[in-house]
C-alpha cells in the first residue's frame, strides 16, 4: 500500500519586507511532472527582486497559479505530492 501525502509550495514570507503582490513570471516546469527536491520550479518577481522557487520535496507537481498571476508572500502556488511506500 502507498501513502501519499501533498506538500506545498509556498512563496516565501521573507524575501522582501513590504507586503507587496509579486508575478510568477516563468514556470520550469509543467504541471503533472515529477520533481527532485531542490528543483528549480518557478521563476518570481517582486517589485525588482526577482527570486527562483525550489521544489521542497520529490514528488509529482501540481500547478495551482499560473504564469504571469499575481500572488503575495505566504501564498500556495503548487502542491507536490509525495509518495512514501
């Protein structure tokens, strides 16, 4: 039997002080793909801070907010869900 648990990719809280909307201007990966942690995923820019999102965990990917959307610090962007057998 396998268990499969979801873990969130989230943009980070701490890369710019401001509570400011950011875009997430490339994703490097497409949806329903299998990841490695420390993938890069997406590419997002704030403001001028543009910063790269990882994958936190392997697992198969799945795209919540599109390219060129806007989000804001904290927010779910992706899930990847996690196989453990």
């Amino acid at each position: 039997m396998t268990d499969e648990t979801a873990q969130a990719v989230r943009i980070p809280v701490d890369l710019w002080e401001e509570d400011v909307e950011a875009v997430i201007t490339t994703w490097f990966v497409s949806g329903e793909a299998e990841v490695d942690q420390g993938d890069l995923l997406a590419e997002v820019m704030a403001e001028k801070i543009q910063f790269e999102i990882v994958a936190p965990a392997s697992g198969i990917l799945n795209i919540m907010v599109q390219q060129d959307e806007l989000v804001e610090k904290g927010d779910t962007i992706a899930t990847i869900t996690v196989s453990s057998n």
